[in-house]
C-alpha cells in the first residue's frame, strides 16, 4: 500500500492507494483538517497521524509531495504539516519517499503546456465523481502513481 500525502494551509490530504500502472487504484482519499495556532495544534496533529498510520501497518509507503521553497513557495503552514508526516512516518517506523512537484509532469505523461495538475485529474478524477477531490487530493494521488511505478 502506499500512501499518497499532499500538505496544504489548512489539511493534510492523504490518498490511499494499491498496486501500480494499469492496475492503480485509489482506495480512498482523505483530509486532516489543521490549524497552527499553537504548539498543542501541532502535538494533536502529531497524535493524528501517528494513530493513522498505525492502522495502514507496517510495509506502507508514504509517498510525500515536497513543498515548494522560493517566491512562489508553499506557505508555512504547509510545511509544518509535512515536518508533521515526517515525524510520525519515522515514529512508526515507516518509509517516506519525497516527490518533487517539478518530476510529476513526465511521471503523469503530461502534454507540453498542461498542468500536472490537470492531468492527475484527467487520469484518476475524469468525471469529477471521486469525493474530496481538490488540488491536494490531486497531488496526493500524483506522487502515489509516481512511487508506485518505480
């Protein structure tokens, strides 16, 4: 099993995948919705986390879309929450994958002026019926594919 992981402002969006290629499928997709008020926020996110992966077991993957640094970056908030998935994925023993947001284009077969954004939609959201299906959700997804077919 791996588990796809995008972090946004306010929620960790985790997709629950299996198998690879032809054969991908996406279980379920799920947000852990969060605020960084205070370092007790933090803890309970911790605590969150930890009681999820402890349920998928021993043997997942965790597939982790970088955030992005620089002008254009992701917020604070964001990274926070990926230093939270790091933390909890170590505690439980689990191994966690980085996937840059730049190597998701070749990874999804992307066109030349499309989004890999778009794509991961096109290819795993294509009528819109998947519930909870965001941009995290789509990045989530993006970098399980991707793991999932090395």
């Amino acid at each position: 099993m791996i588990l796809g992981i995008s972090t946004t402002k306010s929620a960790i969006i985790i997709a629950e995948t299996k198998g690879a290629g032809d054969k991908f499928v996406i279980k379920s997709i799920r947000p852990i919705p969060f605020q960084v008020c205070s370092g007790d926020d933090l803890t309970e996110l911790l605590q969150s986390l930890v009681t999820l992966f402890d349920r998928k077991g021993v043997g997942s993957v965790i597939a982790l879309l970088k955030c992005s640094s620089g002008r254009f970056g992701s917020c604070l908030e964001a990274i926070k929450g990926e230093a939270m998935v790091e933390l909890a994925a170590a505690q439980r023993g689990l191994r966690v994958v980085k996937v840059a947001p730049q190597s998701l284009k070749k990874a999804l077969g992307c066109k030349t002026d499309q989004k890999w954004r778009d794509r991961a939609a096109e290819l795993f959201n294509p009528k819109g019926k998947l519930k909870n299906w965001s941009k995290g959700a789509a990045g989530a997804v993006a970098v399980a594919f991707k793991i999932a077919g090395q």
